[in-house]
C-alpha cells in the first residue's frame, strides 16, 4: 500500500510554482493538496488542518460578498498576530478583494488617514485595537468584523445571497495588498503590491531555504509588515508547514515557553532581537572578570566560547531549529561574527515593502560577513552613481518590484524609472562575487566637512557594541556628529557609583562616563567620523515595524 506521506514529500523536495502566479491559485493548492496536514494555531492549541482553514476562509469570503463588497474592493485588518488573521487575509485576496493590513503600532491618527486614503469599505479588527477607531468617522467603511470571533460590529451581511456566491477570478495583475509603510523618514506611503508580486517573491524563497510539511513556523513579528507576510506566512502555507502564534506579547517571558513548547524549525527575526540576546546573554558573560576578558580577546578562545555558548542558545530556542531568518535592518558585525563562529543556523535577507519584500539573501551557512547576500534568481541589482569606494544607491528590477504608490503618481515616478527600476533609497555595492553589502539610507547618509560620506550607521554599530548602551543614534547637529544614547541606567548606576574619584554630583560623574565612552568610541573611528558630543536619553527610540529608529523624529529640525 502507498504511503500518502511519502509521496507528498517527494512532491515537496521539488519548488512549487503556480500557475497563474495568485494568492488565490496558492491558497486553492495548499488547501487542496495538504488537507489534513495542521495549518495554523497559537501555541499550546491543537492547529486546525489545511481543510478546516480553507473552509474558515471561504466562510468568511461569503459574509464579505453578502456585506456587498465587490472585487477590487479594500478591506483593512487592525490587529496583533493571530490564526485569525491568516483566516482574514486569504478570505480577501482569494476573491479578488485587496487587502490593507495596519501595522499595530500605529497611532490612532496613523490609522485615521490610511482607512480614509485606502478608501477602506470593511475592517476586520481585534480587541486590542478597537479604541483606535472608536469615536471616528469613516464613511466609507460600511461593515467592521471583531476578528476573534468573526462577529460583525457594524453592518449588515444579507446571509440569504450567500447561496449565489460566485469566487471572481483573479489575475497576477490585480492588486492584492495594499501596504502603508512606517518608514525612517516619516512618510507613510500606500504600496501597491499585485498577486504576482507576491506570490513570485514567495516562490523564489526556495532559493535560499527549502521547506516542507514538516516544518514548523514561530511567527512573532507583525503579519502586517510585508517580510513576516511574505516569509513566515505565505511561503510556509505554500508548502504545507504549521504556523504557531503567540497569545501576548512577544517578551522574554513568553517566547522562551513558547520555543520550548513548540520546538521551531523555522523563525524570522530583526536584528535588534538577536543583538539583545547577544549583549544580555553573551557579552555580558564574556566581560564579567579580567581573565574571561582577556583569553576572549584571543581568536582561538573567542571561537571556543563562541561554540559552547551557540549549543546553549540553540538549546534555548528548542533544538530543531534549521532557520533562523534576520532582516529588515543591518545586523551588527559582532552579532554576526558571534553566530557564524557559533554554527548558529542563521540567515541574512534584505529588502523593502516596495519589492514584496525579498531582493537578496544568504542562507544558512552561505553567508559572509556584513554582507546581505546575491540577489534573488530573477532580480537584478544595479549600483547606481557610485563613489570612489564603488558605493552607490541600489537599484531593483524585477517581478516583486510594486506597480507604485496608491494616488501617488508623482512619488511613484521619483523611485520608479521609465524602464521599471526601483530605486530603493538605500547604499551600498556589490563585491566580485555579485554579494551585496548595505551601507545605509542615503537620506541618513551625513556628508563630512571635507565631501566624505559618513554612515551613521556604522558609528552606530560600534556605540552599542559599548558596556551599558542599548542602543544610540547619530545625527548632525551645528556641523558637528552628536550620538544619542539610551544606557542601561540601573546597571550604569552601579557603575557610577563604584567610580573611585572624589566627585558628589551625579551628573558630573556621568560626564566622566560620557567622555570616557566618546574617547573609546572615537579610537575606532576614522577622523571623519569622530564623535563630537555624547546625550544620554532616558526612554528607548520610537521605531518602525522592523525595529529600525524613525531618524526623523530626531533630527534638529524636528526637535525645532
């Protein structure tokens, strides 16, 4: 007798490409082809099979069409990761509606503007969430859903035409989602992402993992953000593998049982998380006395306490972990240099909302230092006006490239060329190999008093590598380099309290800290690049969905 196992893993060893490239032909597939695999849950709940999420999903595809929505219309989600969501965003784009989903961190006026500029008809939105949109007027929204339940808070569903339910057919070319981005610079921009966007950037994922039905996804980041959509959501429903999600809060204090209970094989992640892990549990460790500090500094020992403490982490995060996904941002080169000497099975992607989201990566085991991988099979990558160190701003061509900015054809036309380049606002350059290394945002990009292009971000990278920062941030100020500083206060109290110099006035003895870290900071800088200035800030910097500082918040001409 034919074990049904066996062949859906031979079926599995080889890429999944759809024809046509829709979220709607994706959705139908898996559906169909891993009925009674187990699809979707939070943890510690029993998943419920890929059947039972196509009927959940079809469900609610019907009491949008009898609430009166018609293909092509907007349908928002409001809300923090759950099954439910899933549910929610395939009962839209598989009938040809398009999809909003609205970062949860956003404020009450952020929402305002994009259900009235997306011109949203429905919402679906969570307990959490719904004071964002009470006492607001939306006149265009006409039917709003609670999604934990599916239960309906306003409108009505004419439950009778649900019989007549036609599913309309969806084309690569129709628009599937539409993203509004919460960008370093301060615009939030509605980005047109069509079905085969997505659907392509998702498939071309094999590139750099291979998954199947066995595997096991922790989904942690916001589905709302286009890199956990594209790559811990879409991809893993595409073949067949189960996706678990956390009730609260993604703290210590839940992710920790929540690794332990479910053992990923699978994970994405942002830099910032890793490079907390790293400062608390290993560099913390490594730095405690004067004789681990010193055989530390030692390649060989280095690599031997980098080794024994990676089996510790990999315990940690459950024992089966094969993938452990990092982008948004660039992640710090000790960080890095920690988790290749570690084996730690980590990967390296990059890419923007506007690219859907996947332009390059380095799988596990393929990566090299700092640098953020070959391009995705199908996409090209150009270096535009390039300086002489070959750095230039990147330039995207491809089939997950956006078809542009929703009522915006003005800013589409300033990233989009004639030709369909997306010029992506980011620095960097390609090496011999075809790798490609990310300086940082052009608009970030601070210019020396001698014409030398200083990355902030690099400064960046060596502050928080200092004993008690958390993190920093580097502007220009009156021609000068100022690095903001968020310490750890309760331990660098302690600190300051042991300094052994005749000085009662606290804030004295923090500026003898302060230049003692400006001094060591400035050693490993280049004369260009020197600090002028160190603030301590006392509350943690305002950030976008990938955990990256919103730099404009604190500019001088902000703070004004």
């Amino acid at each position: 007798m034919v074990n049904p196992t066996n062949i859906i893993d031979k079926l599995l060893s080889k890429k999944i490409e759809h024809n046509p490239l829709t979220l709607q032909s994706l959705f139908a597939y898996s559906v169909t082809h891993f009925a009674q695999l187990p699809s979707i849950a939070f943890v510690g709940k029993e998943p419920i099979t890929y059947a039972e999420l196509g009927e959940k999903t079809d469900e609610i595809t019907r009491l949008l069409f009898a609430a009166g929505l018609k293909k092509g219309d907007k349908v928002a989600i409001l809300s923090q990761n759950m099954p439910n969501w899933v549910i929610a965003y395939f009962a839209i784009v598989s009938s040809g509606l398009v999809a909003v989903p609205i970062l949860p961190d956003f404020s009450k006026h952020e929402i305002k503007d994009v259900l009235q500029h997306s011109e949203t008809k429905a919402l679906f939105v969570s307990d959490r969430q719904i004071s964002k949109i009470q006492n607001s007027d939306f006149p265009s929204i006409t039917f709003v859903v609670k999604l934990e339940d599916f239960s309906i808070l306003k409108g009505n569903a004419n439950l009778s035409e649900v019989e007549n339910y036609k599913q309309a057919l969806v084309n690569e070319d129709d628009l599937a989602a539409l993203i509004y981005t919460s960008g370093t610079t301060g615009r939030s921009k509605g980005v047109m992402l069509t079905h085969r966007n997505i659907t392509w950037n998702a498939t071309q994922c094999a590139q750099f993992q291979q998954i199947d039905s066995s595997d096991v996804f922790l989904s942690f980041l916001p589905l709302s953000h286009t890199y956990e959509n594209t790559i811990g959501m879409i991809y893993p429903i595409m073949y067949g593998s189960s996706i678990f999600y956390l009730e609260k809060l993604p703290t210590p204090a839940t992710l920790l049982p929540a690794l332990e209970t479910i053992c990923p094989t699978m994970m994405c992640s942002v830099p910032l998380i890793m490079e907390k892990i790293y400062k608390t549990q290993v560099q913390s460790k490594f730095t405690k006395n004067h004789f681990i500090r010193s055989i530390y500094k030692t390649p060989v020992f280095r690599i031997i306490i980098h080794k024994i403490a990676g089996k510790k982490l990999y315990k940690v995060f459950g024992g089966r972990l094969k993938f452990f996904g990092i982008g948004g941002s660039k992640l710090d080169s000790r960080v890095e240099r920690f988790l290749a000497e570690a084996k730690f099975p980590y990967a390296i992607g990059y890419g923007l909302t506007e690219t859907s989201p996947l332009i390059a990566g380095a799988g596990v085991g393929k990566t090299k230092l700092q640098s953020t991988g070959i391009a995705l099979q199908g996409v090209d990558i150009q270096i535009v006006e390039k300086n002489k160190k070959r750095v230039g701003e990147i330039w995207v061509k491809g089939p997950n490239v956006m078809r542009g900015y929703y009522k915006n054809p003005e800013l589409t036309a300033e990233v989009l060329t004639d030709d369909n380049w997306f010029k992506t606002g980011d620095l960097g350059y390609l090496d011999n190999n075809g790798r490609l290394f990310i300086k940082g945002r052009s608009k970030s990009t601070i210019i020396g008093a001698n014409g030398e292009n200083i990355y902030p971000e690099d400064i960046e990278s060596v502050i928080n590598n200092q004993e008690f920062v958390v993190e920093s941030l580097v502007i220009e100020e009156d021609g000068f380099l100022v690095a903001k500083v968020l310490p750890n206060l309760e331990e660098l109290e302690k600190h300051i309290e042991n300094i052994r110099l005749n000085v009662e006035n606290r804030k004295e003895r923090y500026q003898i800290w302060m230049e003692n870290v400006k001094s060591k900071i400035n050693a490993r800088l280049n004369k260009f690049s020197q600090i002028k200035r160190i603030d301590i800030v006392e509350q943690p910097f305002e950030k976008t969905a990938s955990l990256k500082i919103k730099r404009f918040l604190y500019t001088k001409n902000k703070q004004k």
